[in-house]
C-alpha cells in the first residue's frame, strides 16, 4: 500500500545539512529566582558590613511589620492594674483578638487609645461592661452588678472595693466601661461619668487585648480572660 510521506518542516534555527557550523542555542530568559539573588548580591555589596547588615535589616522590618499589625509589645506605666499588671512590666498585646468579627468581652484587659476620652496616652483597663449594659455600683455586699447580675472579682487588688464611688450608667452600643484592678489607684470611666462620652471608650479606639506578660523573665504567663462575668444575661435578659 502507498503511504504518503508526511512533510516534516526542517527547524529554521537549524543550520543547513551538512554545514559544519555549531547550531545556535538561544539563552534561556533569566529565571525570577536568579533575579532575586541578583537584587540580594547588589544590595550586599553595597551596604556597611553586607550581609549581616542585611539580615539586621530584613529581621527589623519583619518586626515593624508584626507590631504594626499583629502583635505590639506595651510597658505598663503605673500600679492602676496591679496584681494582674505591675509597674514595668511588659505585655504582648494581641491586635487581631478584635479582627474579623470579634469584640471586647467583658473581664478582657485590654490596651486602648485614651487621647480625648481619658488623657494623652495609651492606657491598660479591664473591660467591665460592652454596648447595651447597665453597670451598678454597688449591691449590698459591696458587688458590682452587670444587668443585674452580681460579679465577684478575684483579680481586684487586696484590700480594695469594687468602688468607693456609686454609679449608675448604661453603656453605648459600640462604647466599653473599663475599670482597673487597683480602684483605689486607678483613674479609669468613674472619674469621667461627667464629662463628654461619659466615661466610656469606643470599641474603635482600642489597640487589642494584653495576652502575655512579657518582661520581666520571672514574671512571663500567657493570660486568660476570668470567668466572673459567665454569668452575667446579655443586656435584653437583664434583671433587678
């Protein structure tokens, strides 16, 4: 049976059959990894001390972009939340604990931005009530009530009361009552109920909740929100 040959096109880079010259290799384009190593080496060269004064670089700005927007370490600047916090000490604040979808709870101590609300600074407190409570101070036995609900407060510094100050406020939606661990020595939203705002703080301006105590070495302990406010209705179902 004839079969038809197939014409097979000869490769134009080829050179001709029976040429003694060596066949053109076209070079490969510069793979993106090998471009990086080039950016890498020119920057070593240039740079005081090369590579260590790149590495110190690369490691700074990793950090810069982790306290920017992950975690950011905080000193705590007076004893206005002792015992949980000390003067000195360092804590990790967690900026995305209130990211996609989350909120202060009460019983949270968290880090905020007091500018216009409580001073010109950033400042640590213990959320105490979120939008929509009634906080009361005190019942009979000296307790605060959230909704209507009594809470105890292990974390409170011995020997305080809740308050030495009555209030009666019900929160904003989107506001917290933040209170410290040491009333007796913390300037928090009893000493602002007259002022505009009332005391309360925009869940906007908080920065995020102090999860780690940091520094000093003996003091380092991942910290848990207390179970004092389990309890507590949510503001609909409050009571007395």
């Amino acid at each position: 049976m004839d079969t038809e040959a197939q014409h097979t096109e000869r490769d134009r880079s080829s050179p001709p059959s029976g040429s003694g010259d060596v066949p053109h290799v076209a070079e490969a384009a510069e793979e993106p990894e090998e471009r990086s190593r080039s950016v890498l080496a020119w920057l070593t060269d240039r740079l005081p001390g090369g590579g260590l004064t790149l590495t110190f670089l690369l490691c700074v700005g990793v950090l810069l972009l982790v306290s920017a927007f992950v975690m950011q370490p905080f000193q705590i600047p007076s004893g206005s939340m002792e015992p949980a916090f000390r003067s000195g000490d360092r804590v990790l604040v967690n900026k995305v604990a209130y990211r996609f979808g989350s909120a202060p709870q009460r019983g949270d101590a968290v880090v905020f931005d007091g500018h216009g609300y409580f001073g010109d600074a950033d400042y640590i407190k213990r959320v105490v009530g979120t939008g929509g409570d009634r906080v009361v101070c005190c019942d009979k036995r000296g307790r605060i009530k959230v909704n209507g609900q009594p809470v105890d407060e292990p974390y409170l510094y011995p020997g305080d009361v809740p308050s030495q100050v009555p209030f009666d406020v019900v929160v904003p939606e989107g506001s917290l009552f933040l209170l410290g661990d040491h009333r007796s020595d913390s300037r928090d939203s009893r000493d602002h109920l007259g002022e505009p705002g009332g005391g309360m703080i925009p869940v906007d301006e908080v920065i995020g909740r102090a999860d780690w105590i940091a520094w000093p070495v003996g003091r380092w302990t991942s910290l848990e929100r207390p179970d004092s406010y389990a309890r507590v209705p949510d503001p609909g179902g409050a009571h007395g």
